[in-house]
C-alpha cells in the first residue's frame, strides 16, 4: 500500500477497483484513519479534518479500550441514564441480549483501543462467525452492542470514524417462518382445551407478543368497544413492565371470533380488574413451556389429518398475514402490529402485501382509462 503524498492512502480491491482514505497524523489528535471510499470521499474527509484541526476543534481520540467502552455503556444503561437511538431507557430483555452478543464479540476485539479498531476488523469478525456456521440472526445480534458503543463514541467526539458503517451481513432468511392459513388456525384453536383456546386465539387473532399476552389484565380489556388496550408486557427475569417500546402501547381490535373466545373464558375462569387473563393465578404470569407443552400434546392427539406445531410469535406473524388478506393497509398494520416504523413492517410482511407489477399496471391503467372519459 503506497502512501501519497497529499495525505491520502490508496489500496485495489479484488475486482480492481482503487478506494482511497484520508490520514490526518497531527499533533494534537495522533493518527487518524478515515473511512475507505471514493477519492472524492476521502479528500472531503481529509479537509474536513485538517479544517477542524485549524478551528481547535479536533481533539485527540481516546485511549479507551472498546471493552471499557463496553463497561460505560452498560452501566450507564442499567442505570437508565443512557438511552437508545429512539431515546427511550434500554429495556432489561434488549439488554440481556446486548450481554449475549457482547461474550461473543469481546474475546476477539474487547482489549483493542477503540480508535484503533478499523471496519476490516470487524468484517473479519463476521466473516469469522460466518464461516464457522453461525446464524444470520445471531450474527446481525451480535454487532449490536458494538454499533451502540460506536455511535455513543461518535456524539462524545471519542472517535473520528464509526467502523460499523458499511458492513457485510448475512441477510436473515424470513422464508422459514411460518404463516398459518385462516382454516390452520382456526383447527389448531379447537383442537386444544377449553382453558387452553382464548390465549392461542389472541395471538392468532390479537397478534400481541408472548410478553404482552403474559401481562395482559382483565382492566386492558374492552368487549364492548371492540378493543384490548396493550398497555404492559411481561419480562422473563423483571417480570411485569412497560412494554418493549412506545409503539408497543396501542390499542388491538377485537374480532368476533376472538371475543366469543374471551367471553367464554370470562365465564370459565372468572377474574375482573387487574387480574391476569391468562396467568396461572390472578397475579402469576403463565409459563412459556408449560403452554407449549400442553398444546403440543393436544394437537397430536387431535383427530383428523395432522396438525403443524405452531408457536406463540409464529401466530403473530399469522395474524399480519390474515390482517393483510383481509385488505388492512401496511400502517394500519404497522400500528395495530406495535412496529416503532412503517418500515419494520414493510422489511417483515412485505412480500405478503398486494400491489406487484401486474397489479400496479392494472390499477393505473383503470385511472387512465378514467381520466381519458373526463
């Protein structure tokens, strides 16, 4: 790699392509590598930094290890004093998963300086666990601490380039996820006990996560307007809170089918008020596996053609897709869903949604064909 002399660095990629970047090597800030691009990007890069270096306002990058960034950040966070992109608390289940992924990333790169880690470094990371067979789910998770440290680095001007930009992921494969029919629901809900059938059909029919349904009270409940007020949500270690974000307080409608379900349950089980409507007791959430357990053994004793094992986020994902064949509109779903954005919606269900090519073509050809007899 040559160095040139107007402080720029050039390199040639496998299919021959030439990317540049600027060094800045001042007293005052140590050596400072930006980011590979264009040689346009670079030399922006370059007089941007040597302008703020003239101004007084580049300051030396810290000497901080990236695992002591780690230690900051997830102090702060339990603390409640350091907030998401969003600007909201971290949740303890999106922390806990931030631990997870961190005992992966910190034998690799924790003792390197955070200035000093670079994007091929963290590329060779995820080509590493890429290679040794390791989900693409996982691998998307296991980058998140690092690009929240990063981008915390960045605002508190503790690093000059962010290494987590531009990164080659493995795309998660949605494809396997399973989206039961209108008729497999409505088998899977029969097929199971009376006390079993309300929770399974508000997930089918509710589309509310496991947490939710776990803290969802009587209270939260309106059979006469129509609604559930998702308002709480169960956390596997904190137990009942506030749910995961601010989307997720909404209100979900209730359809017939669902509350004939409710009703009868009401009748079954009692409760009013604040009591759980799923829960072991008034105040003790259910168990996940105990659920799971009861229905795999109802729907293999189910009569009949065979029935496919479904699981409680899998409903949900079947409630999108019955809204979206039932000609729901992608916010409407966004919000009834809980998604913080319309694009989470889009990124997910997408593919379920109407309007390809050939549907487009014939919607505007009808508005043509209109506006021509006008």
């Amino acid at each position: 790699m040559a160095r040139r002399p107007t402080g720029l660095q050039s390199r040639t990629t496998v299919k021959g392509q030439t990317r540049y970047r600027g060094v800045l090597n001042l007293k005052a800030t140590g050596k400072q590598y930006g980011p590979w691009g264009s040689y346009a990007e670079a030399t922006a890069w370059l007089a941007k930094g040597r302008g703020e270096a003239a101004a007084g306002g580049l300051r030396a990058s810290s000497p901080l290890t990236l695992r002591e960034a780690w230690g900051a950040f997830h102090a702060a966070a339990k603390a409640g004093t350091a907030r998401s992109a969003a600007g909201s608390p971290y949740k303890p289940s999106t922390l806990r998963g931030y631990e997870r992924a961190w005992r992966r990333v910190d034998p690799e790169l924790g003792a390197h300086r955070l200035d000093a880690i670079k994007r091929a470094d963290l590329q060779a990371l995820i080509d590493g666990w890429a290679a040794a067979g390791v989900p693409a789910a996982t691998i998307r998770n296991g980058l998140d601490p690092v690009r929240t440290i990063y981008r915390r680095a960045m605002v508190r001007e503790q690093v000059a380039v962010n290494p987590t930009i531009n990164l080659e992921v493995p795309n998660v494969d949605n494809a396997r996820e399973r989206f039961a029919t209108r008729e497999e629901a409505a088998a899977l809900i029969a097929a199971l006990p009376a006390s079993e059938q309300a929770l399974w059909a508000t997930a089918f029919y509710g589309g509310l996560r496991r947490g939710e349904l776990r803290s969802l009270r009587w209270s939260h409940i309106d059979l006469a307007a129509g609604l559930i007020r998702v308002q709480r949500a169960w956390d596997d270690v904190e137990g009942d809170g506030e749910p995961k974000t601010k989307a997720a307080i909404r209100r979900v409608p209730i359809p017939p089918a669902l509350a004939g379900y409710l009703e009868a349950h009401r009748a079954q089980r009692g409760g009013a008020g604040d009591d759980l409507v799923f829960g072991r007791s008034a105040t003790d959430a259910f168990i996940p596996s105990t659920t799971r357990n009861r229905a795999l053994a109802a729907w293999r004793r189910a009569p009949g053609p065979a029935l496919t094992p479904i699981t409680l986020h899998e409903c949900r994902h079947t409630f999108a897709s019955l809204m979206i064949a039932a000609g729901c509109n992608a916010k409407a779903l966004s919000v009834v869903m809980g998604h913080e954005s319309i694009t989470i919606t889009f990124d997910r269900y997408g593919k379920l949604m109407p309007g390809g090519e050939s549907e487009v073509g014939r919607m505007l050809g009808i508005y043509l064909a209109a506006e021509a007899r006008t």
